[in-house]
C-alpha cells in the first residue's frame, strides 16, 4: 500500500495544526509510522484515503458512527432541514422534537439538555451536581479514561499542564467494581464530594450489587450520580447500558452514537437537578450549557432520524452478533497462530478492543504498532474493534482473515523480537506528559 500523498501532506497538517488533528485519538502518533492515512470519504464501514487506499474501518469517528458512514436516511434528514435553516433567533420546533424523541428512549430521564460534545454534557453534570449539593469535590472512576477536555477531569490525568492545583485536588479517584474504594473517598472526605462519575462498563462486567452499592453510598452520602453513556449509550441497549443493568443514575450523559457521527450530545436525569438549569424553581439558577450552537437544527435532525433507525431496526441485536461473531474468529484465529495470550480481545462484543502483549505478557505499544502496521497494509484500519450496523458478516470474516494473516507476523515477532519486523517508531499513549 502507498501513503505518498498522505505523508505528503503530514508536515503541513502539523504546521497549521497543533497535534496535526483536532483529536490527539486520531492523531499520527497513534498509527504505525509513515502509515497514517489522511482520509478523504467514507461509505458504510469502509473509510478511502487521499492515495486511493480503501480499508475496513472500526470504531468510525471515535465510536459515533455507528450505523455506518453516510447513513442514507440520516443524510435526507439533514438536508431536508438545512434547506430550512440551521440556526434561528428563538428555540426551533426540532427541539422540542428531538428531546421527545430522546426521553422516550432513556428511561430513567425527565428532562434533557442537547449540547455539542460528550465533554459539555459530563461537565455540565458536574457543574449541576456541584450546584445542587454545594460541594466542590468529584470522585471519578479510576479504571474509565476519559470523561470531559475540561480542567476537573484532564487535571487527574498524565497531562494536567495548565491547569491549578487547587482545581486538581478537587478530583479524586476510586476503582471500578470496588465500594471499598469508593465507600473509602466519602469517609475521607466527609460532606465535600458532589458526584460519583463513572462509565457503565469497559472490559470488565459489573459485579453483583455494583451499581446498587454506588446508588446507596451516593443516597447516604448526599452525592449525584453521574453515568456517562458516552460510549455506551444506544450500544449496549436502546436506552443505554442504564436500561440493560437497570441502573438508577441521578444524571446520565449521552452522545457519539446518538446522531451518527453529527455532532450532538445530551444532558438528561431527573428533574430535581436538571430544572436547576431553568426558571421554574426558587434556588440560585445554573448556568447550563447555553452555546451559540447547541441546537443547531441539522444535528438534531440527525439525531432523531438516527434514533429512529434504532427503534425501527435491529441495530442494537446486530452490533452485538457482529461483535461476537468477530471476537469468535479472531480469538479462533489467535489461539490458532499461538497469539490467543497476546492479542486479548476484550470488551463486551457491542464494543470489542484488543490487547498486545509482548513475549513476557507484559503490554506493549511496539507489539500494538506490528499489529496495527500489518492491519493497515492489508487494508483494516482499526485502533479499536467496535463495530457498526454496516459491517457486514462478510466485512467481518475478511477482518478475520486479514487478522490472521498479522497474527502469523505477530507470532514470528515474539519470537525474534518486535524491532526486526517494525518499520518505524511505535505509537504511544494519546494523554501522556511529554511528545
Ligand atoms: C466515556 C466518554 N465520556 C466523555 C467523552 C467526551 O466526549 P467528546 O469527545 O464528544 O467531548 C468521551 C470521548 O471519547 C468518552 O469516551
């Protein structure tokens, strides 16, 4: 495969661009070096780049594509509403619209805000839950990476450049699947933690009575429950991984796979909290969320013609039996090439990732780099393996067989060690202190 006109153009991408990309996770330093494709169009799972290379995309637009690229019936949606108009003086009739749309999905909500991206809906639910208790500190799950570009959560991160101590020592962190370590936060901080934020799940179930014992330690301690959705939401169940483990969260944050890639999030949860937004009650007002384009219209069309899809069609069944029938083969495929320790595939099958593991066991970025770098030569280009509604059972089998095809590398690599089959630098870590 030739990446001539994408390394081409890298330079200039990095002169006029800090990172080179306006997500350090799609940034250059996650790929194999020199094999970086600069993307020009998408259709369905497949992504093409500026050379004409075409590859099999997995987790398409950082997981919000989720019924696949260019989803015909979301595109008619939004260009029926552009020629409306994108953004008026007053609220639009979409608004109201999509927001019906929404709660009649999510359960466990009364009222939800739409913004932009995830990290305005997350923080806005600590900023709620900071207002609503009068607290100021905020205990986030230690095992979830990433909540929100905002300093209350990138402060407890392995990049918190620029941002105050005393911001920093607002966030504190416990374990997943671990009261103890949580229960062990409240006792330590008496009366000051507002929230408890956490993802549903990563890679690891829940366990028996987790989410019930956050809702009591939340309830006997006077804190907001904050589930972030981000990722699972419209993945693990059409009203989120809340609806599939039943969960009671205060607030819950909503947005990649709500719109298809466009760009809307939400805020939602219980009245009580989210009304503190409003005007309909005698506390001090919040100040929330309220941007020039929060509800831009075309985004919102999306995100009901989106929704919609989901109501209608099995998209929800159908993520899971492609995941499973992926992680089935690929796991086959490794155990087969002598791999199977190595290249772990993790997560439930709605939303796979794999491991790398070097000779010893131990993780390892070079060994991430060969697989990726094999991958990408015969056309898969996946950092993650979460699939979408357009992976077809044949997209997944020929994933499978290409996979293979790296594993064989993958074991000779282990054997010979990884340097002898890199062709460049390894990727490393998106959040780290230092290029
Ligand atoms: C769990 C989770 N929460 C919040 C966010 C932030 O969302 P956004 O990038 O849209 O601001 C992300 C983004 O990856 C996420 O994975």
């Amino acid at each position: 495969m030739n990446f001539e006109g994408s390394n081409r153009l890298r330079p200039r991408y990095h002169e006029l661009i800090p990172g080179g990309a306006h997500t350090y996770a799609k940034g250059d330093d996650q790929y194999p070096e020199g094999m970086a494709p600069i993307l020009v169009r998408g259709e369905g799972c497949r992504v093409w780049d500026v050379d004409g290379n075409e590859f099999i995309e997995y987790g398409s637009g950082l997981r919000a594509v989720s019924l696949g690229h260019a989803w015909p019936s979301v595109l008619s949606a939004v260009h029926r509403q552009l020629e409306l108009g994108t953004n008026y003086v007053r609220p639009a009739r979409i608004e109201l619209e999509c927001a019906e749309s929404f709660l009649e999905v999510v359960p466990g909500a009364e009222m939800v805000k739409f913004c932009k991206d995830g990290s305005d809906a997350v923080s806005g639910a600590v900023k709620l839950a900071r207002a609503h208790t009068g607290r100021d500190m905020v205990a986030v799950c230690r095992n979830h990476p990433f909540f929100a570009v905002d300093d209350w959560f990138i402060g407890s991160t392995a990049m918190p450049a620029g941002i105050p101590a005393s911001t920093r020592s607002l966030t504190v962190q416990f374990d997943y699947n671990d009261l103890d370590s949580l229960e062990a936060l409240f006792d330590g901080n008496p009366d000051q933690i507002a929230a408890v934020v956490l993802e549903a799940e990563k890679y690891t179930p829940p366990a028996p009575g987790w989410f019930e014992g956050i809702r009591r330690l939340c309830d006997r301690n006077g804190a907001v429950f904050i589930l972030d959705e981000m990722i699972t939401g419209f993945r693990w169940h059409l009203g989120g991984a809340q609806a599939r483990y039943d969960i009671r969260p205060d607030l819950s944050t909503f947005g990649k796979a709500m719109a298809n890639g466009f760009s809307v999030s939400a805020l939602a949860g219980r009245r009580e909290l989210m009304q503190l937004g409003g005007l309909d009650h005698d506390r001090e007002r919040v100040f929330l969320l309220s941007t020039t384009h929060g509800a831009e219209t075309h985004g919102l069309a999306a995100a009901i013609a989106t929704m919609k899809v989901y109501r209608e069609a099995p998209v929800i069944e159908t993520l899971w039996a492609r995941g499973e029938r992926l992680a089935t083969g690929l796991r086959t495929a490794a155990a087969d090439t002598g791999v199977g320790d190595h290249v772990p595939i993790l997560g439930p099958p709605c939303c796979l990732v794999f491991g790398s593991r070097d000779a010893e066991g131990n993780p390892s970025q070079p060994f991430r780099t060969l697989l990726m770098q094999e991958l990408i030569e015969r056309g898969v280009l996946a950092t993650s393996l979460v699939v979408s509604y357009s992976h077809s059972e044949s997209d997944i089998d020929r994933t499978i067989g290409i996979f293979g095809e790296a594993f064989e590398v993958y074991a000779r690599a282990l054997e010979d060690g990884v340097d002898r089959h890199l062709k460049g630098r390894s990727v490393k870590p998106a959040i780290r202190p230092y290029a």
